[in-house]
C-alpha cells in the first residue's frame, strides 16, 4: 500500500514541477498591442503601463497615460504589423465621432471638418495641429486614425516604446503592403537603436 502511495506522490510532484517550469506564452508584438489596449479599454492603466518599456513609461507625466492613449479613439483594433529583429512595428485604427474627435483636438466639429477634408496650409492653428492630423481621415461623421507603434524585444517579451499618428494606406486599389511612414512628432522620447 505505501508502494502504490509513494508511486502517486512521485507522479504527483513530478507533474507539479514540469507545471511550474513550464513559461508563460510568448506574445508576439501584435498580441502585446492587443493586451494593452483590452487593459486601456477596462481603464486598467496599470496593466497598460506594464506592457510599456521601462524609458517610455518613465518618460510619461504621472496620471498622462489615458489621455495620451486617448487620441487613438474608440474601438481600436490591430490592423497589421512588421518585425525586424528585435524592433517591432504594430499599426492600430481607432474610430471616432467628428464632435468627440474635434472636442479632443480642442477644435469645433466644422473646423476639423475643413482641415481633414481643405486644409488651409497657411493657417497658423493648422500647422500647429498638423503632426496630430497625419492619421485622421474622415468617413461621412466619423473620423478614423491611424497610429503606428512602436515595440522593442526585452527580457520580459515585446514591450510599447512609443506610438505616433500614422498616414492611412491610400485609397486606391494599389495599394501598399507596408504602410507609409510619416513625419510625426513622437509623444516620447524616440531612440535611435534598440536598447
């Protein structure tokens, strides 16, 4: 009887240890993009900011984070990403109302509708509002952006290193696979090499 006892604890602590050595999934880039914005969705900024790098997450004013992740919009979805290496690039479209999206630019709703649709070059608020423009387009009421995030390879897995205002793919049937790359200001810091 302790043969048959001493044989199940065996089995027992033998498949306890291959459990606990077992790791984590991997995420890839785009499933890491996917968790924060879930957690950004539920208002769990902690969860959120534990999927940024450490240097973009210090580089943030305390309390900042929703209101930076805020201009992507509502209803945010992963469209496509790049990997090279150990730098990753994931592209996000968020959707909004012209109201919510020009009352978040501090704009009334007509306005917006101008700059996205004849902007005025020589308009000093418009240049001044023009990287945050890069990634708008507007579809009947409703405004979508475009943001382009970037992530590193780190010890802990994939992690946020900064997103910006991304141009949307053109319109037409030719249209690229890799998406266009902008001139937009980055709301951190923007390194030169992966750290």
């Amino acid at each position: 009887m302790s043969r048959h006892i001493s044989t199940y604890a065996l089995i027992f602590t033998l498949g306890s240890v291959i459990a606990c050595t077992q790791a984590a999934p991997v995420q890839t880039p785009d499933q890491v993009v996917s968790t924060f914005i879930a957690a950004a969705e539920k208002g769990d900024w902690g969860t959120a900011d534990s999927y940024l790098t450490e240097r973009f997450s210090n580089a943030l004013r305390p309390g900042s984070l929703p209101s930076i992740w805020g201009t992507v919009g509502e209803n945010v979805q992963v469209r496509n990403q790049e990997v090279t290496g150990k730098t990753a690039y994931v592209w996000v479209e968020g959707t909004d109302s012209l109201e919510d999206a020009a009352q978040r630019l501090g704009l009334d709703p007509l306005t917006l509708r101008k700059y996205l649709t004849q902007p005025d070059l020589a308009d000093p608020t418009y240049q001044q509002l023009a990287p945050q423009l890069v990634g708008l387009r507007l579809e009947g009421e409703t405004v979508t952006s475009r943001v382009k995030i970037t992530l590193y390879q780190q010890d802990r897995g994939w992690r946020i290193e900064v997103w910006q205002p991304d141009k949307p793919p053109a319109a037409s049937g030719s249209q690229s696979e890799k998406p266009e790359e902008t001139e937009a200001t980055d709301p951190a810091p923007s390194p030169t090499e992966n750290p």
